[in-house]
C-alpha cells in the first residue's frame, strides 16, 4: 500500500509521536512508553510514519531509535500554502462586514 504525509497526519497519536521526536531521538520503547495503548499499535503508527517518510529507524546495538525527517512536511505547508491567501481573503472580508453590521447597530 502507498501511503502519503497526509494519511501520516491525519491520525492524532501519529502527530504526537512526530512532536516528541522532533524534540529528540527516542528508542521504540521510549516511544511506547509515552502511550496507553498497546506496543503493537504504537509499533504500527511507527511503520506508517516510516512508510511516509516522517520518521526513520537506526539499529545502535539492541535498541532500535526513531529520528523525525521533516523533509516531507514540505508537501503539506506546500499544499496548505495555496489555501492561506483564499481564507486571509475571506476572514478579512468577513472582518469587515461584521465591523460594518456593528457600527450600523451602534447608529440606530
């Protein structure tokens, strides 16, 4: 199965666990730890998260650490980039209608 960065972010323990390794590198178990949930889950959130390109895997000895690569977030503030201009647009439209609706209230 092909997985992209979106379906990496699209799962809320899939997003925690890239937060706590962007603040550093952490074994599988580190990582487990961190969660109520069973290791194999966590096990599976690591798999899709490598499969995405968010997160890879070094053997140092017995312990296997997770490293985030961050390069492919690119692709979601690439994406997300083309839709900040059209909302700006339509808050600040929005902004200034309600400002409009309230100093005609304020009038009467």
């Amino acid at each position: 199965m092909r997985r992209d960065v979106f379906q990496a972010i699209a799962d809320p323990t899939r997003r925690e666990i890239i937060g706590m390794l962007a603040q550093q590198s952490l074994n599988l178990n580190n990582v487990a730890d961190q969660f109520s949930i069973s290791r194999p889950a966590i096990s599976k959130h690591i798999k899709i998260l490598t499969e995405c390109g968010l997160v890879t895997i070094t053997q140092q000895g017995r312990e296997r650490y997770c490293h985030a690569d961050f390069g492919k977030l690119k692709q979601v503030a690439d994406w997300t980039a083309r839709y900040q201009k059209f909302w700006t647009e339509k808050l600040d439209a929005l902004g200034a209608f309600l400002e409009q609706e309230k100093q005609q209230s304020q009038a009467k």
